[in-house]
C-alpha cells in the first residue's frame, strides 16, 4: 500500500543516511521502526504501562524442555528456600 508522510527535513536526511549506509531502502526502515512500535504497544499493554517480564517473553515461555516437572510444585525443592 502506498502512503505519503510528512517527515521532518532532518529525520527524512538521518533515515536516508541510515538506510544507505546499511544498503536498504527507507521503506523497508519505515517498515521496520512501525513494526518495533506497535510490538511494543502491543506487549505494553492497553494502559501504556511498560510490560512485565513475563509479557515481554511470553511467546518464549515453554519452548525449552529441560525434562523436570515444575519445581514449585513439589515441596522437597522448596525446603530451603529464601533461608541462608
């Protein structure tokens, strides 16, 4: 889809710079910074707080199997914990 956007004189000139120097065209980095910013609204939530820890890895929770069941749920694992 085409768009026109009025960009200031001096952000147009950096992004041009950037996209040269990294052999891309600035649609691509257009492209690119909207992507980042509506992941980043989209993780932060409705409220614009920032996200926590599990929202911001929640697509990465599970993806490792290390074979032990949870440890939180078995007392012996427990036993010592938060003591010195």
């Amino acid at each position: 889809m085409k768009t026109t956007l009025d960009i200031p004189p001096e952000i147009y000139r950096q992004a041009k710079i950037k996209a040269a120097t990294e052999g891309r065209k600035i649609r691509d980095l257009v492209t690119e910074g909207l992507v980042i910013v509506l992941h980043q609204a989209t993780v932060s939530g409705a409220s614009g707080s920032p996200a926590s820890a599990f929202d911001a890895m929640r697509s990465a929770c599970g993806c490792a199997a290390s074979g032990v069941s949870d440890l939180a749920t078995n007392p012996k694992h427990l036993k010592a914990f938060g003591r010195a």
